[in-house]
C-alpha cells in the first residue's frame, strides 16, 4: 500500500527520502514521488511512474535541493498508475500533499472546490486535500490550523504529509485510519508511515494515534494535537530490532531470508511464555486469566494468511481446549448482522495491525457485546495492539516480502499457546498438555530439519514452472496449510492454484485433474491419513502428477506419477506449522524460474490499511 516519508533536517533531505521510499517499497506501489522546499522559497517536485529507481533517475537528472520535504509510494486506487496520479499532489504550487488512505467523499469536496475555480491535474482523491488546505490556508491561522480544518471536512481514512512555502521550516502530518509515525532525530525530525523507512535516520519513533495532527518544525520540535485539539505528549519508543531486518544478508530474497528465519523468530515468540507443563497466561495481558475463564465461544477476524491461521486454530480451539470456534474474513465480518453469544471471546489476528478490515471488524466488535477482544499481532504500537483488550505479540520481527511466511508459522506458534491458556481452564488432559509444551520446545529443531530439505524442493519445482494451474489439498487441520499453499503459489508465481479438503474432491474439482494438473497433498500421520491416501489414489486414476509431503514414518512411497518427500516425525498437534514450510519454500522456487518480482508481486501491498 502507499507509503510515506518526511523530514525537517538540518541537510539535504533528497538522500533520506529517497532512501525511506526504498525501504517501503516491499508495501507495494506503482508510482513515486518527491516535493522539497528549496532554499529560495521555490516548492520542487519529481514524480515517475514505476519503481522508486525510476524517480531517483529522475533526481539524478535534476535534483531537489533543500531541508524540508515530504515523498511518496502510490498504490493505486482513484485513477490509474500515472505521473499525473503519483503524489505529492501540489496546489497553486506553494503546497504539496502526500496522502496514504480512502476519501471517500472527494466527489463532493471536489464539486464545490471546482465551483470556487480550482482545476483538478489528476483522477485522485488526494488532490482535494491540497486544494481545500489552499483555500484554508489563505484564511487565518498557520498551517497546522489549516490542516485541521481541513481534515474536519474529510470522511474515510488517512494518514498525511504536508509542507507548504508559507512555512517553509514545517512538515504536519496527520493520521486516522493508516499508520504514520515521527522519527525522533537529533535536531532533525521525520514522517513515515512505517518505522523501517527511518531506520538509517533514526531508532526513536513516536506511534501517532487516530486523530493525532504533528508539527515538525526545523531544530527537531515536535508538537502533536489529539482529535480533541488538546496538546499531548507521547511516549518515544525505541525500535528494538535493528536495521538488519531492513537488508536481504546473504539471500536473494526477502522472502527466503522470512523462511530461514523461521527456527529462531518460532523460539522468540515462545521465549518466556511456557512454564514446566504449560502456558503462562499472563503473557497475553493482565485481565487475561479473568478473560479467559469466562470465554464460552471464540470469534477469529482476519484476512488473507492470517485468516488461514485463524482457521488452523479452529481445529485446535475445538479438539484441544473444547471451546466452540468461529472464523471469518473481516471484510465479511464487518458488514453483516452478528449473533454474538454471552461469553464471547473476539480474537483478531494480523501481521501489520493495521490491516483496515480487520481494524474496522474490531472497532465494530466493541459496541456488538462481546466479552472482550483479543488481538495476535507483530507489530508492536499498531492500531490493533493499541485498541484491543489482550495482546499476545508474534516476534517474527519486521516481515519485508509482500508473501507472508515467518509471521504466518509464529501466528501458529501463539495460537497453540493460547489453545493450551484455554485448554488448562477447561480441563485439558495434563499428559496431553505436557506433550504438547515439549513438542512446541522441540519445533524450532524440526523446523531447521525441514529447511534443510530446500534442495529437493528447488528440484521440484521444475515441474512447475510450465504448468497454470495447481491443484492443493490436505484435510482436517490441513486444509487451511492446502489454502495457504495456494495463496502463495498464486500470490508470487501467478500460477492459478486452489485448495479443497481432500474429501471434497469426488464433489467437483476431480474433473480438473488431468497430467497438466498437478496435485499437491500435505499427508502428515494422523488419523485422516487412510481416508487421505484413498483420495490420492482417486487423483492417480485420473492421470493426475501426485506431489505429497508426508510424514518419514508413514508408508506413501514414490511411484509413477507420485513424487513423495518424507518430512521428520512430528507431534500430530504442531504438523499444521511444520507442513507449511516446504510449501512456502515450493512456491519461492517456482516464482525464482518464473521470473516473477517475488518480494514485490504485482499488484498487491504488504499492508492493506485501505478497505
Ligand atoms: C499473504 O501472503 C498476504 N500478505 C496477505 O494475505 C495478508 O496475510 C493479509 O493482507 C493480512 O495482513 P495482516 O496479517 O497484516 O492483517
């Protein structure tokens, strides 16, 4: 999605924006562009359509000299990818706006500004923030006064960016709906919608809040004004996981660097959290124990991955802890009329926290009854974090590549340990819990064998880069990991994939499979496993080409048409994180020969804070 940078510097700021709009550039993006104040009160912009490198060309040929200055990623939503589209969008050339978000009523605001003789450059809806903060600006007061009346006009979402001739030591920025934060400089002060972007500059963020405005103001004077106009101070927080997490090491991707990482962030996110035999419930807040034994029902909101996780825990919720489980895409969720039981638990989950649906989904569950919300997430002073009951944070770290892989398997990992808080006080078999807890000790060992395996895998994907279509399965708790598999072979190779429980097949997609469609199962040993087998052979009677990844003590042997690869024996309760590994390492090697922009595919955002 769109990103921002700013900076009120006491250098040159080109260098430090184009470099924060490089660190962005994994949110997805079709467009760049710059707007700086130079030192003769002139206000210079460069925009190109295209990579970030197309702008620095730009720069290169004529550069933006000057101290102050705002730049930005677009992802296109009002008006196709163009020059005239990217941001910042300028208004009588004195001011210039960057703006990530929805406004959803630009059509009306752009009615009465062409009334009052304003002519529109582009199709975006962020031009009519500049041209209403021109006409405010002209009335009384200074910017940031201007600012705010402006924003009191806007409906929709926002985080904002803005720096104006008049004053030319300020850059305000504002946020409702999408994350903006300030990094603390050293006499220097900065504007990002994500502290990664600042991370040459700066270790020191301040999170905004919704409704927050900030001055910036030359010399690293920082002032923020809550939605009720009241001055605030906020908390400065220091980013803990340095900037190596912003640079691919030694591997070619962002997304194989996720994968490996996957041992040690899986060890992190259990750190501190099990006692002897199970779970220490004060992990997920202090009003979790009271929460917790109160819960008769569990609702799970989430998107995309995170919504396969939610999936996953389903199973576990249900068979482990006995506790009826819903789960639902919040996109749905948030727009239909929800019964909601006494003793409710709302869960979201997500990677960012600042995914707009799942946000919108959790505002809405607040007013609806529930018992209290819980939110598992990995970015720590996201909305999500900020405005829910409970916390469990996934420490996977800063996750780059548009396809999510470490914050999926740790999302897994917390939501096994918050099956076991729940399990303990609804009666879960001591032996079974114990089992459990030493299994999840044992996972990052298992999950550094599986990795080990990458060159077979590399050497199955061959057979995959001609192919157009894909055919997943996997059953029980397996399903959702077949649905996840296909997520990211379609997500980063484009190849057309879906995913059925296995005992679906006979119901329908059986027609598809033919020697073009390969079939992809996750077999681990568990008691589905014969009913698996049966629907295998069901696919090998079709001509279908079997690919199984199953378990090193279970009989699948390789044949004709069935390339099996054994995995290393797993407690049956953790084989959902464990099956998912090959396939996200499958998915990488098909998208590599494939030639696909992996980190970055097509048309998609790392963080959907749009709805
Ligand atoms: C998956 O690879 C995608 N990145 C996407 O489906 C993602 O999981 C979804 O947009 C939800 O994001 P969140 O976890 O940040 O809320």
């Amino acid at each position: 999605m769109c990103g921002i940078v700013g900076a009120v510097a006491g250098r040159n700021v080109q260098g430090i924006l184009l470099e924060g709009l490089k660190r962005l550039e994994y949110r997805g993006y079709d467009s760049a562009g710059m707007a700086v104040l130079g030192e003769s009160g002139s206000l210079d912009r460069r925009r190109a359509v295209g990579k970030v490198a197309a702008l620095a060309e730009r720069l290169e040929q004529m550069a933006l000299p000057g101290s102050v200055g705002i730049a930005h990623t677009r992802w296109a939503t009002h008006g196709k990818p163009s020059e005239e589209n990217a941001h910042p969008h300028q208004s009588a050339g004195r001011l210039a706006v960057v703006h990530n978000g929805i406004i959803e009523n630009f059509e009306t605001l752009k009615a009465d500004l062409q009334a009052s003789g304003y002519v529109f450059e582009s199709q975006t809806d962020t031009e009519v923030i500049a041209h209403l903060l021109d006409r405010e600006s002209q009335a009384q007061g200074d910017l940031m006064a201007a600012v705010q009346r402006v924003l009191a006009r806007l409906d929709g979402a926002y985080a904002l960016g803005v720096v104006h001739a008049a004053e030319p030591d300020v850059v305000i920025g504002a946020r409702k709906g999408s994350p903006l934060v300030v990094g603390v400089g050293i006499e220097e002060a900065f504007l990002a919608s994500d502290p990664l972007a600042l991370l040459q500059v700066t270790d020191r963020f301040i999170y905004l809040q919704e409704g927050d405005v900030v001055r910036l103001t030359r010399g690293g004077v920082i002032e923020i004004v809550d939605a009720e106009g009241r001055s605030v101070e906020r908390e400065i927080q220091t980013f803990e996981h340095g900037d190596g997490a912003a640079n691919k090491g030694n591997y070619r991707h962002f997304m194989l660097k996720e994968i490996h990482e996957q041992p040690a962030v899986i060890a992190q996110t259990l750190e501190g959290r099990l006692t002897d035999r199970g779970v220490l419930v004060k992990s997920f807040g202090v009003e979790a124990e009271a929460l917790f034994s109160q819960a008769r029902q569990i609702h799970i909101i989430a998107c995309g991955t995170s919504y396969h996780a939610g999936m996953v825990a389903r199973y576990w919720l249900e068979r482990y802890a006995g506790i009826p489980t819903q789960v639902e895409v919040a996109s749905e969720y948030r727009y239909r009329r929800v019964v909601v039981p006494e003793g409710t638990l709302f869960v979201t989950l997500s990677q960012s926290g600042e995914t707009a649906d799942t946000l919108a989904a959790l505002r809405f569950a607040k007013g609806s009854g529930y018992l209290g919300s819980l939110a598992i997430c990995n970015v720590p002073g996201s909305s999500l974090v900020r405005e829910s009951d409970l916390t469990l944070m996934t420490h996977a770290g800063p996750e780059i590549g548009v396809a999510s892989t470490k914050a999926f398997t740790t999302q897994l990992t917390a939501l096994m340990l918050f099956t076991l808080a729940l399990g303990r006080q609804r009666g879960i078999d001591d032996g079974q819990q114990a089992d459990i807890v030493a299994a999840l000790r044992g996972l990052p060992a298992l999950v550094t064998r599986v990795l080990a395996l990458d060159p077979e895998i590399e050497r199955l994907s061959v057979d995959f880069a001609e192919k157009h279509h894909a055919l997943f399965l996997g059953r029980g708790a397996h399903f959702p990991i077949a649905l996840e598999g296909a997520l990211k072979l379609k997500e980063i190779s484009y190849i057309h994939a879906e995913a059925y429980p296995a005992g679906e097949l006979k119901h329908g997609p059986l027609a598809l499979v033919d020697s073009e469609m390969p079939v992809i199962s996750v077999a681990p040993n568990d008691e589905l496993l014969d009913k698996l087998k049966s629907n295998l052979q069901e696919v090998r009677a079709r001509g279908g080409e079997l690919y199984v990844f199953g378990d090193e003590q279970v009989a699948i042997e390789p044949e004709e048409g069935i390339k099996v690869l054994h995995l290393p024996h797993v407690d049956e309760a953790l084989a959902p994180i464990l099956y998912t590994l090959p396939l996200q390492l499958l998915s990488y090697h098909v998208a590599v020969l494939k030639g696909t922009d992996v980190d970055q595919p097509r048309n998609l955002a790392k963080s959907v804070t749009v709805e």
